[in-house]
C-alpha cells in the first residue's frame, strides 16, 4: 500500500504553487486537504465564494495523486471567468490553464 501525501510535502506544493502560478488579481486562495468521507468520491474540486477560491483535495491521497489534482483544480481556479457559461467546465479555456499550471509547477515553463 502507498502511503499519503505528508503535511510538509502538501505544504511545499501550495506554497511552489503560488510562486510560479499566482491566483487571480484580486481573488484569494484557501488550499486545503479534506478527508475522502467528505468529497462525494472527488480527488479534488475548486469553488469560488466571494473572492476566495476553495481549493479541496483529498486527504488520503498518494503525493502523486496530491500533485496531479492540486494542477488539475488550480486550472479551474485560473480558467474561472465570471458569468462564463463553461465555467468549472474542461473545455478550451481549462485545456490551457492546465497547461500552464503544470509546465509551471514542473518547471517547464
């Protein structure tokens, strides 16, 4: 069996993340690990109340599937554009966040 993700190893990935790919003017970001009762069978999901986007990710996940999800839902943080009728969608627009976010958080950019 793997083991999950380490508090210190979570920590370093929202920190990395937020040099190399801030989030959006104006908006910030609550980036948290939540156990997998709680997350409906999600890896991961990104909401948006207010100016505060909520990035969740489950807790018992390997530091593999951590890093993978956190790009996956920065990309809809990043993509989110208000009255955006694909908003939260994985079209175009999420394609390309995507893209950036994970080139950034490796280092390819």
């Amino acid at each position: 069996m793997t083991e999950r993700c380490s508090d210190s190893a979570w920590q370093r990935m929202v920190r990395h993340m937020r040099t190399v790919c801030p989030p959006p003017k104006g908006c910030r970001l609550d980036a948290r690990r939540v156990k997998a009762a709680d997350m409906d069978g999600a890896a991961g999901t990104c909401a948006k109340e207010g100016r505060v986007f909520k990035v969740c990710i489950r807790f018992e996940s390997t530091e593999e599937e951590t890093q993978e999800t956190l790009i996956h839902e920065w990309a809809h943080m990043m993509a989110w554009r208000p009255y955006h009728p694909l908003c939260g969608d994985h079209g175009p627009d999420w394609g390309v966040w995507y893209s950036v976010a994970y080139r950034a958080f490796n280092g390819l950019t």
